[in-house]
C-alpha cells in the first residue's frame, strides 16, 4: 500500500504526502502490527498448552476490519483503475445468475475503462 501510494500522484504530489491518506496508511499499519503480537500471543499461548481464548475471536474480527481498510485504501489510490479489480462494490452479487452476471461484468469492465480514459484526460 505505501509502495503504491507513494507512487501515484495526486495534485502533482505522491498520494501518501495528502495527511489524511497517510494517516489512514499508518492506522492501517500500526493495526496489522497490533494483530500481529495478538497472534504470536495466541500462538505462544497454545504453545504451552493453553486453550484460545477471546484474542482468537478478535484476531477475525480486526482481521477482516483491516483487510476490508485496505481494500478502501486501494480502491482510492487507484480512483476508477480499481473498478475492474471491485466490480462487486458497484453491484450487488449476481452469482446465481451467471448470463445476468456475465453482462454485468461486461458492462462494467467498458463503463471503467471509459471512466479510466476520462480520467487520464483530465
């Protein structure tokens, strides 16, 4: 993330220089350090024959809030080049209906590329 974000230009700065983004990149980092002495804790813990306690069910829950930030991150680091890697976040889940999701897919592929040519237009 901070790789990408130093690389991607915003106003003729690097995205990781806007306050706001870096402090988000560097919550985001000092959570998954956090996670990190939870998990070696947890796997510690049952090491010496201790049984998982709470830190198990926080370790899946921060788990899955940090990697649904990252995804945010990223989503905003690459504005409309990311709506080809998250066609799920503009639609809803067409799974059980394959020809639907197919031409959702399709259309969404053209209106990013579209959005990404306007993009570097500008």
């Amino acid at each position: 993330m901070k790789s990408l974000a130093s690389r991607i230009q915003h106003r003729g700065k690097p995205l990781l220089e806007l306050p706001s983004f870096r402090h988000r990149v560097v919550k985001a980092e000092l959570e998954l350090m956090a996670l990190e002495v939870t998990n070696l804790r947890v796997i510690a813990a049952a090491r010496d024959g201790g049984v998982p306690g709470a830190e198990s069910s926080l370790l899946k829950v921060r788990g899955s809030e940090l990697r649904q930030e990252l995804s945010e991150l990223t989503r905003r680091a690459l504005g409309p080049a990311a709506l080809p890697f998250f066609p799920d976040f503009l639609h809803g889940d067409d799974s059980l209906d394959d020809d639907r999701a197919q031409r959702r897919r399709q259309r969404s592929v053209l209106q990013s590329s579209q959005a990404v040519d306007l993009w570097r237009r500008q």
